[in-house]
C-alpha cells in the first residue's frame, strides 16, 4: 500500500536512487577535478626554505672515507697489521689494515681536511663544504643501500626523495619535470632509485642517458620529424579524450594517469628542454671549466641549465661502467675517477656561486656507503689492493642553501670503520633536505593501502640542526 496516494512504490524506490545518487556527486566531481587538475602546480611548502632546489651528486659504488674526507694516522700506523680492535663484519673477508695511498691536507680558514682525490674542490670550495663523517646504513649491498639512500627503504617499491619533493612542491616551469636524473647508462643504478612508486606517476624521475651528446638523443623521440606542434596538440587531444573513456573503468590503476601526464609533458618539454640540455649555448671558457666533453662535466653544467630553468631536483649519477667501487686496485681506481669528476664539481660550486644560485641550492655529494679500512681478500687469491664495502661508517659532504660551511661533524672510531660520535642516518639526511626544502619529515606523507607513508618510514629521523647555517 503506497505511503502517500501519489507515491508509488517504483516513484519511492527512484526517489531514493537519486538521493544516493546525489550523495554520491560531491566526491564524484572531486575526484573528476582532481584528474583534470595540474598535479605538477606550484605549491608552499609548510615553512619558508632555506634552500629552492637540490643537486645530487651522487659517487655511484662506495667511495672510501678514509681516503678522501676522513684521514686516520692509526691506520696508516697500522698499515700492513690486524687492527687491534678487530674487523667489523660486511659483505666479504677482510684482512689487515690498508693504509691510505693519498696524501691528506687541511683546506681553507676552517682547516677543513681531504685527500689530494677531492684537491681542487677543497682548495677552492673547503669553507663552503660541511663534511658529515659519522653516515651509517643498514647493509653492506649496493642495491638495497643505493634504494636506502635515494628513497628511504630498502624494499621495493618506495618513492624516491625526488618523488617527493616534487609531489610536496610541485613544478616551477611547466614545461620541465620537477625531478631529473642524469645518469650514464644502467649498471648498478636502476629506476628503482628514482621511481614514484605509489605516489602519482607524473612525480617519477625524468632519466637522461647522459651518454648521448646529441640534444635530442638525450630524451628519446623529443621531437616529430613528421607532426606540427599543432597537430600534434590535436592528437593529444583526441588520445587523451580516449585515455579518459578507457580510466573511467579503471580508476585504481595509477598507471593509466602517469601515462596521460606523461604525453602531455612531453609535448610541453620540446622547445624548453632541449634548449635547457643544449650546452652549446654556454661560453668556450664555461665549458672549458666544467670539462664538459666528459660525461660527468657535461652533467654538472646540464643539472645547472636545469635549476636555472626551475627544476627542483637534479640527480648527477658519477661511476658508471667502473662505478667507485673498488674492491681491487683502490688506489689507480678512486685516483683514477677523482681525477673524473673533482674540477667539474669545484666548478660547479663556483658557478653557482657566481651566479647567486649557491645560497638557494642545496648540494649533496656522496655514494650509498662508504669502504673498510682493512683490506678486502680477493676470492680465489692474488694480491690484496681493494677494500670492501662498510656500512657501519661512511663521509658524504654538503654544500649550499643553508649549510654551514667549512666544518667535519661527527666521527669514526681511529681506524674509519664504524661511526661513534653524533652518528647520523640516511633517514637523518633525507629529514634534513626535506627540513631545508621547508617540510616537517613527519607531515609530508601521503596515504596508502590505509597507511600514511613518509619518506623517513616509521623509525625516528632528526634534523641534523648542528650543521645548518
């Protein structure tokens, strides 16, 4: 019997089909504007910065703290013998002390020490520079520490800090990435290192092989020989329309959305990116000072166009077919490599600071961990040259937006092998960026799988405050 006589019961039951309908419109309509929003809009971050952009220098294999920023007279006393306090335990055996190859000196007005591998970028840079001494890591493998130091954890899959930064801040120049990774080809590195994982796809890592000299080799199929860049708008549309019908049945998979960003930038990146990687516009004595017919020089004055142009995060991958992981031969090989990339980075610094950019630029410089003071034994036999990995106790240097230069903060214990005073963590260094880019570590995070992520995980991170500005 109906409940009012001018309401039937097929009149009740659409009644309240379209009620729920309705109820239901609010977060339709949000979730169609957040698909057809600008995810790479500028943003604030949750205080003011200290530093605008990052550059990553990063010395892909392991270089050896004792042997460019952290020098150890006891091994060097040792040198030759077992060390007294034993050998810690890493990837493979090792035996009696290594003394150092290289001769250290102190640099600057800070008296700032390093080895003669970095010479030219502490001459010239040593009271910029903040050398933290005390690093540690979870493992001695290049592949999980590598996936440590770049996103946090060493399980796949995370989003890269990279990721992060430009899902936090979005993107000062539309027409550029956020976040770009310049590295010479894939022997250790992988994507992994700059993935966005479960963040939006539009936040990974733009790679560039930076082996390529040609323009537009350096990102594949940059520009149609064939299309106009306004039929090529107009097929953009009509795929993105399609793209759009085939993810309205599909809306849980995250792929479908980077692929669509995806298109778009790179119709907008044509003019802009291949002026910003076409270094043939800088000046014969520019070039000269970067060495910029070496891969990692010509990386260094690329990352430099890119933050000009507005890219938040640049990543200078250095070591690739030989990366610094010398388990043989140490003393050729990091002579070898230092002698690579030690003027283009202290060119680097230079630049920058000459053009005003040093102050807002945060520069990192160093690998996934560091090496052992003791000599590695080589499987098989022969003659013991190399060193191992070692986790336990390892230098990176920082330089820029709010650091406080021409200091060593933290130590090893006499020998180099294990971090024992202010020791400080990846997940440390990563809550420091994030802390001179202008965020809390524990307020950027984004949520998944009913989690709220962070890139410093669950464990307890800190700013490292003793060596800001």
């Amino acid at each position: 019997m109906p409940v009012h006589p001018d309401l039937t019961r097929r009149d009740l039951l659409a009644s309240v089909g379209t009620g729920i309908g309705w109820l239901a419109l609010p977060s339709l309509l949000h979730a169609d504007a957040a698909a057809n929003a600008n995810p790479l809009a500028p943003r604030s971050p949750h205080f003011p910065p200290r530093a605008k952009r990052i550059i990553h220098i990063y010395l892909n294999g392991g270089p050896s703290q004792v042997d460019t920023w952290d020098p150890k007279p006891e091994l060097t006393k040792w040198g030759g013998k077992r060390i007294p306090v034993g050998n810690l335990t890493t990837e493979r055996e090792t035996g009696v002390a290594l003394a150092s190859p290289f001769q250290f000196d102190q640099y600057g007005d800070s008296g700032l020490w390093c080895s003669e591998i970095f010479k030219k970028t502490a001459i010239w840079h040593a009271d910029r520079i903040c050398v933290i001494r005390s690093m540690h890591a979870n493992t001695p493998n290049h592949e999980q520490s590598m996936r440590l130091m770049n996103t946090g954890d060493e399980r796949l899959s995370r989003p890269s800090y990279g990721s992060w930064l430009t899902y936090g801040l979005g993107c000062e120049n539309q027409n550029l990435p956020g976040f770009v990774t310049l590295c010479p080809g894939l022997p250790v590195a992988d994507s992994s290192n700059w993935r966005s994982a479960f963040l939006p796809g539009i936040y990974q890592g733009t790679y560039l092989d930076t082996r390529k000299t040609n323009v537009t080799e350096l990102i594949a199929n940059i520009q149609s020989p064939r299309t106009g860049v306004a039929d090529q708008r107009r097929q953009l549309d009509l795929l993105a329309s399609l793209n759009r019908q085939h993810q309205a049945t599909r809306r849980e998979d995250p792929n479908l959305e980077a692929r669509i960003q995806s298109f778009e930038l790179a119709y907008r990146m044509q003019m802009e990116a291949t002026d910003a990687l076409d270094i043939s516009q800088e000046s014969k004595a520019t070039q000269e000072i970067y060495k910029a017919e070496t891969v990692h020089g010509r990386q260094l004055l690329i990352a430099r166009r890119l933050i000009e142009r507005g890219v938040r995060v640049v990543q200078c991958y250095h070591g690739d077919v030989q990366p610094w992981d010398s388990h043989s031969n140490l003393a050729a090989e990091h002579r070898r490599l230092g002698n690579e990339c030690d003027e283009p980075i202290a060119a680097l610094l230079s630049d920058l600071d000459q053009r005003g950019l040093l102050d807002e630029t945060l520069i990192i410089c160093g690998g996934e961990f560091g090496r052992t003071p003791a000599v590695e034994i080589p499987i098989g036999g022969g003659n013991p040259t190399g060193r191992d990995h070692n986790h336990h106790g390892f230098s990176i240097w920082l330089a820029g937006g709010g650091i406080k230069g021409g200091l060593a903060y933290g130590a090893t214990d006499e020998f180099g092998y294990r971090a024992v005073e202010n020791r400080v963590h990846i997940h440390d260094i990563h809550a420091t960026m994030l802390h001179l880019m202008g965020f809390d570590h524990k307020q950027l995070t984004y949520r998944q799988a009913g989690l709220d992520f962070r890139l410093t995980g669950l464990e307890e991170a800190h700013v490292v405050k003793d060596i800001l500005a």
